[in-house]
C-alpha cells in the first residue's frame, strides 16, 4: 500500500503544492488545515478542518488517525503587518507550540512515523536582520538570533531521537505558488496591482526601491523536493537549500509580469503596496463585477502578502540590501536536480490565477 502522509498548512501556498504533489505519486493524503486546500487536481484526499493552535481540537483530531508514515510540516503563524512579528517571542512561541499539536498526539496515537520533513527559510541565516555569507550554506553554525526555527527544530530532532523517525528541513528562498490570502505569496499581490494599474489607465511601474538581485522557487518544485525527501535515505537529518536554480532582478522581471498581465511597463512608481493596495479595496471590487469574477475581496485576497512584499521589492530603500544568496551544492549532490525557469515560475502562476477567475483576463 502507498504511504499515508499528514500534510499540516495544507491551505497554505507550500502545503497546497505538496498536495498536489503527494497525490500526484500515489499517496494516502490527510490535508490539515483551517480551510479546506483548493487544488488542481481532481483526486480525493482527506481534509482536517483544525486549527493547530488549539491543542484540544488538535489532539482529538489528530489522535483518531491511523497508518500516518510521513509529515510534511508547513503549518506557519503570522502576526498582522507580518515584518515585524520575525523577532516577536510570542510569535516564536506559537509556532512552537504548533507543531507539538501537531506530532504529539500523532504520535501518541501510534502511528508508525517513519520521516518528518519541516519547512524553514533563509531567515535561518539572518536575512531579515543582518548581511549574510554569500552563498549561505547548510553547513555554517546557526545563526545566533531568537527565532522559532530553532525552537521547532531542537524539539524535532528531540523527538526523532525519541521516537526513532528521520527528518529533513527545508530552507527556500522565494516562494510563488497557488494560494491567495496568505503571508507570503507574490503572485496575487502583483496581479491585483497589475489589474488596478491597467484599470486607471496608467502602466504598471515597479513599486519598489532600489535594485537588488535575488532568488525563487516555484512551490510545485519545493514539493517535489519534499516527496524526494520523504523516499531518499541521502535526506535523513539534513537542511537543504532550495531555489530555482537561476537569479533575477525585479527590474529585468517586470516586463514579464506586465505582459502577462496585459497592461504596459511604465517607468519606476514608488508605493508602499501595503497602503497603496488596501486602499484600492472599492476599485478591487468594481474588477471583480466587470469581468465576473471569483467573489474575493482585496483583503481576502492578500492575506499579509501586500506587507511581504515591500520587504521584497526594498519599498523605501537607497541602497541595495545585502545580497542574499544561498547554496544548492548539498541538495544536487543527495540527488535532487531538478531545476525551474525563474521566470516561467512567474507567469505560470499569474495564468493560474486569471484562469482560475481570481485575477481579471488579459
């Protein structure tokens, strides 16, 4: 029989994606998530409506399953406003708690864990607060700031020493896949500015500051590292990095962004999207009339994202932040080497929000 595997933030834009990927190898999948994940594919699985910050709900939810060999943890908590909750205890706390709701009562339970794979990034290295080795690599010390990474992955590796599975962490740069109204997801935040720019007529300058090159990572590719990981005994007890495998700049981008979106390049427009975007919520809706489309509202649609993405594009910046390269040698050298085209990652996923009906048509 095929594996059972707990996919924990299955709503979320790296939980969706490993959904879809699971179940695309055959997989037994138990999505657990407050809502249920909305997904391309039309094969069956199981969905857990529960919130992993109520430990009551968790347990009794959680307790009941049998036959669970994987995890795939991507459950995230993000206080509103987003940036400045990285450095927030109470937040650290949370996540941590979070992923106890979610492996205790799994475990108490019986299920035969085999492989635990957990989600972090490259806020590992310090990126949020400091200037970081380039390339960062998996084999450098820990990075000495609180953050709740660290607090998850002492109490895994714990756990696993306990209980005998094998686990692998994840650190990607990036991430642009399915899901709206999220923490961190570009695609519907540069979609909706696109569609308002194209709606008052204007063309759809970068909002950003200063230049800056970077790195991403399709959420359909991270998936498949985390089926990769759950098979190949090259992960046990690893972190990998893991990018698309080639850089950009938001600049060279746009001009991709802005055609898909059908709405001229225009030059440099400096907004602080997490104003300018809210701010827009009737204009949204008078969209959303116009071409028929899903019934979601601009805050819906955002999540924390428009914040995200500020910190993304350097909004305010005169100088370019430090920049923030890592490493994918360990994960091509265990095996893994698939790669994906930054760009097409980037169309790929606006079509599939304006075939969805969530954005406006071209």
């Amino acid at each position: 029989m095929a594996d059972k595997i707990l996919i924990a933030g299955a709503s979320g834009v790296v939980g969706a994606a490993a959904v879809e990927a699971f179940l695309r190898e055959g997989y037994e999948v138990v999505a657990l998530s407050r809502r249920r994940p909305e997904i391309d594919s039309t094969q069956s699985f199981t969905h857990l409506a529960v919130d992993l910050q109520d430990a009551t709900a968790s347990h009794a939810a959680l307790e009941a399953l049998q036959g669970v060999t994987q995890v795939v943890y991507t459950a995230l908590y993000e206080q509103p406003g987003l940036i400045a909750g990285w450095r927030d205890t109470h937040q650290m706390q949370t996540n941590l708690a979070m992923l106890k709701h979610c492996l205790e009562p799994l475990l108490a339970a019986g299920n035969p864990v085999r492989h635990v794979s957990l989600l972090q990034g490259t806020k590992a290295y310090g990126i949020h607060l400091h200037a970081i080795p380039i390339p960062a690599r998996e084999s450098s010390p820990r990075d000495p700031h609180a953050n709740f990474y660290w607090l998850q992955e002492d109490y895994l590796k714990a756990l696993a020493g306990t209980h005998g599975f094998a686990w692998t962490i994840l650190r990607p740069q990036l991430i642009i896949g399915h899901a709206y109204g999220v923490a961190m997801n570009l695609a519907p935040v540069i979609g909706a500015y696109g569609a308002l720019c194209r709606a008052q007529g204007e063309p759809m300058g970068y909002p950003g500051g200063v230049s800056w090159v970077w790195e991403a990572v399709d959420a359909r590719l991270l998936a498949k590292v985390f089926v990769w990981a759950g098979l190949s005994p090259r992960a046990a007890g690893l972190h990998f990095n893991v990018t698309n495998g080639d850089v950009f700049e938001w600049r060279d981008l746009w001009p991709e962004l802005a055609d898909t979106l059908g709405v001229a390049v225009g030059p440099d427009q400096p907004r602080e999207l997490k104003h300018w975007l809210p701010a827009h919520a009737a204009q949204w809706d008078a969209l959303v009339a116009k071409h028929a489309l899903r019934q979601v509202g601009l805050p819906e649609l955002l999540g924390e994202s428009h914040h995200y993405a500020d910190f993304c594009f350097a909004y305010g910046a005169s100088e370019a932040p430090p920049p923030a390269f890592v490493s994918t040698i360990r994960l091509r050298q265990a095996g893994f080497t698939e790669v994906c085209d930054t760009r097409e990652t980037f169309r790929y996923w606006l079509n599939n929000f304006i075939e969805r009906g969530i954005l406006p048509p071209r």
